[in-house]
C-alpha cells in the first residue's frame, strides 16, 4: 500500500516534455507537490528544474523507463504518492497502469482500467458505439486473412481502409482502391500493426473520400456525468499524424454539431467515464453526415484549442477531478469565445521525407503577444533526443475569430527561432500561407495530395 502519512495530495508526473510541463505547472497552481520520473536522456531537462522532485528510473530507452509500468508505479509508491498523472503517449492508454494505481490505492488522473479496456480495443469501441446509437461507417468485425478481407471489401464496397483494432497513429492502416491493392496491402499492414502494438487484428471500414477529422473534448464524473467542451477540426494531418488543428470546427452547421456533440456526450455517459477523454469522427462534408472513428480515453496533444475557445484549463480540470471526486461543471457553463489554431513544431527536416532532426538547440526565440501561447519544455541549449516523439513544441494562438486567429499564427511562425536542428517551422508556413486553407477547403488527404507534391516540385520546403 502506499505509505502515505498525511492526506495531502502528492503527483507523480509519468511522462517527459511540454505536457510533464504544463502538468506541473497546473499542479503548483493548485497546490500539489509534484514528483518526475525522468530517464537518463531527461535528468537535466527543463522540466525538473520545476518540480518538487525527480527520480530517475531508468536509461534513455522508453521501454527501460517511460512505458515501464513497474518502475514507474514502483517510484510513486516510494515517493508517497497519492495521484499519478501518465500525459499521452507512453502508458497513458495502457489498463495496465490505471490498474496498478487502483491496487495500490493511488488516485490514476484519467479513465478506470475497465473504462480504458473498454475504448481502448477499437472493435470493441465500435460495439459501444452501436449500442449508444452512434452512427458509424459500414466495416466488419474482425477480419484474419487476405481472402477474407477480399470478401468483405467487396460486400462494402471499394475503397476501404484498414484499422489495427490494437491502436492508433496510422499503424496499420491502408486505404485499398480495389483487389489488388488489398492483397498487397493486407499481411503488411498486419505485420506493422502486430510490431506496434503486440496485435496484428485489423478490420475494414469503408473509406470515405476526402472527409474531415473531427472529434469532442469531453469530461466525465465517472457516475454517468459527462459535459462537451466543444469540437475540433484535426483535417490536417501527414501520414495520418495531425499537423494542424483548430476548434471550433466551422465547416459543420450548428445543427449538425449539435448531434456530434450529443453523440459523444452519450457514448462515454453510457460507460460511466471518468475524467478527460475525446470521441473522434470522420465528417463527410458533402452529405453532413458523421460517423464514429475511436475514443482516446486522455487528455491530447491538441487539447489546448478547446482550452483557449472555452477559457478552461483541462489539466487542471483533470486534476481537480481526481482530487476532489466532485463535478461541479455544468453544460450551460461552458460557451464558445472566438477561434483557435495550434501546429506542432517538430524537430525534423522536410528536406529529407521528415527525417527526425535531433540535436542540440543553439538559439531558442518563441513569440509572444496578444492571442500567443507556446506550450514547450525547450530552451537554448536543450539537446533533443533522438529516443522519443521529436515534437518539440506547441504554438497555439486565438482570435475573435478564423481569419485573425491565422493572421495572428503567420506572425508567431514568422517570429519563432530555432536554430541548430531542422524544424517543420516552413512546412507550416505553407500551410498557413496556401489559399486552401486560408478558406478552410481541406481534408484528411490535401496535405499529402495537393501540398507536399506541390512544395517538392517547386523545392519550396527550404
């Protein structure tokens, strides 16, 4: 058990960078001691020159530290840990670790174990959502071999797309035109998915052509309580990793939205959620229609636009949750004010297909001013691992509305430096800068159809 003296609460912070950051950060505003675990690639890093604590479990290696779940509950419990925060990535999906903190009495800053499961196995998600009455694309259960699948992208009909029921990240997932395409595709998208994720299970759902990525920033009480902050707009996205997300999503009708909202809101209602969480849909824009893609039972990388559009802190929300066992928000207090954008600066070079880029940082400017916030764990001199995700920072910025909100973002790019490794900083540029999105006419593919073809071509990536 945990040998706790006191009732004051006490975090253990199980991830690294910007969100171990903003985590903390929330955490000392709410009076919480604050515990890192850090591998040895992070011992220095700027994130522990702001917490109470830092215990070092392990060698740069994430699955000898960060996704170790035994050592990581095994510091919490040493250090008298009452709550433990896993951010994203890492273990923040993995049961195995929410149920660890429930055995040993130590509050998990997220979903239960059986909540987790429950989302957690896509097919399994996609049943849930049957049963709420979410509507969903055509797909099947799961499907095992080559001729299988086959026979079931032919009663859906072409193109399909597979999906590793195990996990995300564009792991596994292909989009097939006809037979051919799937016999190649099928046993390699296994494969991917089974190296990723332990898992090679994949199913089909039918493929919807240039769709929109749209998905709801929730919190629940975990009694069946569950309010929206809103929706996002994540179209933007390379190799099925977003680059770009704003909220609110504009391109949806009120009306419509008024039934997404409604849609998630019940989904995690009907599994008694707890916590933040987010219900992601594909939004065909032709028919304004959605359908059900997946929950991701924590908080997102994204989650700062419905922050900024609601004027709430989510982390802290999460936090005071956890603490207090009380929900005491609701529906009718949350409003939309204005528009949000944020990219991800990634320490990589466009160049070179987006090879990561790490290094050491010689010169680190981030911009500042009205509507400007930059969520980061990085400073001049701060070397950047090649050991884990290369993103290096968040820029987020917010307007009265969409047009100043990226008039405001093109000033924050112009104005952020970094120099000594690559960054994406020009590939966002031109995506801000491309009239396509400047009148919000993009999907899930226009990165990789329309802009990357046409910045190669001309070589305007340098």
């Amino acid at each position: 058990m945990n040998p706790v003296a006191d009732n004051r609460p006490k975090l253990l912070i199980a991830n690294r960078g910007e969100i171990a950051y903003r985590v903390a950060q929330a955490a000392k505003q709410l009076g919480i001691e604050t515990v890192l675990v850090a591998s040895e690639a992070d011992k220095n890093s700027l994130v522990t020159k702001v917490v109470d604590q830092t215990l070092v479990i392990g060698p740069a290696q994430a699955k000898e530290s960060y996704l170790n779940a035994n050592l990581i509950m095994h510091a919490a419990i040493a250090s008298g840990c009452t709550m433990l925060h896993p951010g994203y990535g890492f273990l923040s999906e993995r049961a195995e670790l929410a149920e660890l903190c429930e055995q040993n009495n130590i509050s998990f800053v997220g979903p239960t174990a059986e909540s987790i499961r429950a989302v957690g196995d896509k097919l399994s998600a996609r049943q849930l959502a049957t049963q709420a009455g979410v509507p969903l694309t055509t797909g099947s259960e799961q499907v095992e071999t080559v001729d299988e699948a086959l026979n079931i992208a032919n009663q859906i009909g072409y193109p399909v797309i597979t999906k590793a029921s195990a996990g995300g990240g564009g792991r596994g997932m292909v989009v097939a035109y006809n037979d051919d395409d799937l016999s190649r595709s099928f046993d390699t998208a296994s494969h991917t998915a089974k190296e990723a994720f332990g898992d090679g299970t994949l199913y089909l759902e039918r493929f919807v052509e240039k769709a929109r990525h749209v998905e709801v920033q929730l919190v629940g009480d975990g009694k069946g309580n569950v309010v929206h902050f809103s929706e996002r707009d994540c179209s933007l996205q390379r190799r099925y990793q977003k680059m770009l997300e704003e909220a609110p999503a504009n391109i949806i009708p009120e009306p419509v939205k008024t039934k997404l909202h409604q849609a998630a809101v019940d989904l995690l209602s009907s599994i008694n959620y707890r916590n933040a969480g987010t219900v992601e849909f594909l939004y065909d824009e032709d028919r304004q229609e959605f359908y059900f893609m997946e929950v991701n039972a924590r908080i997102q990388v994204e989650h700062p636009v419905s922050e900024e559009i609601t004027n709430n802190d989510l982390i802290k929300a999460q936090l005071q949750l956890t603490t207090n066992d009380d929900f005491n928000v609701d529906q009718s207090q949350i409003a939309v004010d204005g528009h949000a954008i944020e990219v991800r600066i990634i320490a990589e070079d466009p160049d070179r297909d987006f090879a990561p880029s790490p290094g050491r940082i010689t010169q680190w400017h981030a911009p500042t001013g009205k509507g400007v916030r930059v969520d980061s764990a990085m400073e001049t001199n701060t070397l950047v691992s090649p050991f884990y995700d290369s993103m290096i920072a968040k820029l987020i910025v917010k307007g009265s509305c969409r047009e100043q909100a990226i008039e405001r973002l093109k000033k924050a790019l112009d104005e952020f430096i970094i120099e000594g490794i690559k960054t994406n900083l020009s590939f966002l540029k031109a995506i801000v800068n491309h009239s396509d999105f400047q009148r919000n006419q993009v999907n899930t593919r226009w990165l990789e159809q329309t802009l990357i073809p046409t910045l190669n071509a001309s070589q305007s990536l340098r």
